[in-house]
C-alpha cells in the first residue's frame, strides 16, 4: 500500500521552480530521508505532502486518496494523518510535558481516562516517566527533542514528517536519538519521511534515501553501478 504519491509536482515560489515535475511513491513502513544542499526544496517538500502549500501542477494522494492537484487542496492537513517534528520543536513552554503531549489528545476530543492511558505509555516508550510533570524549560535538548517525538507518536499517525529535527543537538546525542527514532519506527511501524543535510545521518536512518538537485529528486531505485554490463 503506498502512504503518500505525488505524481508530476511542481512548486514556484515568486516564478523561481523550486521543484520540477517532481514523481515519487513512499510505501507503508518505509523510512525516507530526503538529503540534499540547503535551499533545494526539501521543507517545501514536507510541506506539499503536510497540506501548508499547495503544488501549483502535479497531484498528491495521501493513503490512496487525492489531497491536492493543480493547486487545489481537497484534504485539509488536519485530514491527512500525519504528525510533524520540526527543527523548532515549538514544545508549549508554561505546559508541563503531560500538559504538551496531551494538548493533541485534547484537540482530538479522547476523554480523560483514554488521554491518562496513552500518556502514560508514551512517556514509557521515550524514556521520559520521571519527567512528566517538568516544563520544556527545565529539560534538555534530547530530552525536549522526544517530547516533541512524544507529541506526536501520541496521536498514532501513519506517517511521520520530520525536518532537520536534530540539528540543534551535539554529534553523540544525535547518534543516540537516529538509534531511537530507528527503534521507535520498527516497533510501531509508522512511515517516516526524515529531512537533513547530513549525508551519514542520511544512510544511518533510511531504508531510502531520496536526493534532490536542481528541482528533481532522485527516486533511490533502479541504481546499477554499471548498467551496460549486465548480460
Ligand atoms: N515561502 C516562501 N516564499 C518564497 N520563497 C521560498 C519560500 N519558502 C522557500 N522558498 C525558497 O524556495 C527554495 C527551497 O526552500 P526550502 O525551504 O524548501 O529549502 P530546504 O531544502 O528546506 O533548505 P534548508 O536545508 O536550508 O532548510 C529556497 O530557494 C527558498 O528561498
Ligand atoms: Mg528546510
């Protein structure tokens, strides 16, 4: 089953293509990094698949249903099932980490009971049981980075958007979270489309990695280091 299709995308900004005929199928499961050089179009691809903009020509179909084409939207980001970590973790500074995780699963409307229960198993799961009641202020970076994990693992999406979500963090801290990430996603399953400009955090993570160069992203299939020699 393919989570998200995009299907000959294009995106200007001001008449500057920043993606161009942009083809790409992401299957359930998959953990995706998109890799290429600072201002090639990755967060503008994230936020295509998120519903925030709108792909001008192309078409986006998200779990087998069309979300937007020639720039039209039919699913609201809100109807699309993701969750989102950016690099601003945007954690709610006066609510306390319970209050942070649970500020979802308000919005979604789960009574009380069910919200406590998968708290509670959420904390348990990133590792942040003694931390419930701490505000995002008194914690640190990678303990605030698997809130902002904790936040919307919470909500069960079947596909998880992630943009650059370590880079704030020192090298040894971002090994042990890519491991943590990596763990998570086996063990719950979610598709996961991961951002960076870093080439080794690029391979540790993926299962695929997609680059993107001059508007066009390169699918990760169909490499044979030397095609012609084959038969
Ligand atoms: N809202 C916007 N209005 C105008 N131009 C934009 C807008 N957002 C992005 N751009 C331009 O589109 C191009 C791609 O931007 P994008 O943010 O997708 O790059 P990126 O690959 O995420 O870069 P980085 O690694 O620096 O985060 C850049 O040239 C950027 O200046
Ligand atoms: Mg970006």
């Amino acid at each position: 089953m393919k989570t998200v299709t995009m299907d000959s995308v294009s995106k200007s900004y001001n008449g500057e293509k920043v993606l161009d005929q942009v083809s790409l199928e992401i299957a359930e499961g998959e953990r995706i990094v998109l890799l290429g050089a600072s201002g090639c179009g990755k967060t503008t691809l994230l936020r295509l698949i998120a519903g925030f903009i709108v792909p001008d020509v192309g078409s986006i179909s998200i779990a087998g249903e069309l979300a937007a084409r020639d720039g039209r939207i039919f699913k609201q980001p809100e109807q699309r099932n993701l969750g989102m970590v950016f690099q601003d973790l945007a954690l709610w500074p006066h609510l306390s980490v319970k209050g942070n995780i649970d500020f979802g699963l308000k919005a979604k409307g789960l009574p009380k009971a069910a919200r406590e229960e998968r708290i509670k198993a959420v904390l348990d799961l990133v590792g942040l049981t003694d931390f419930t009641n701490k505000k995002p202020g008194e914690l640190s970076g990678g303990q605030q980075q698997r809130v902002a994990l904790a936040r919307v693992l919470v909500l069960e999406p079947e596909v998880i958007l992630m943009d650059e979500p370590l880079s704030s963090l020192d090298a040894e801290l971002k090994v042990r979270l890519w491991k943590e990430i990596i763990q998570l996603q086996e063990k719950i399953g979610f598709t996961l489309l991961y951002v960076t400009h870093d080439e080794r955090e690029a391979i540790e993570i993926a299962t695929r990695v997609l680059r993107i160069e001059n508007g066009q992203v390169d699918s990760g299939v169909g490499h044979s280091p030397n095609p012609g020699s084959i038969g």
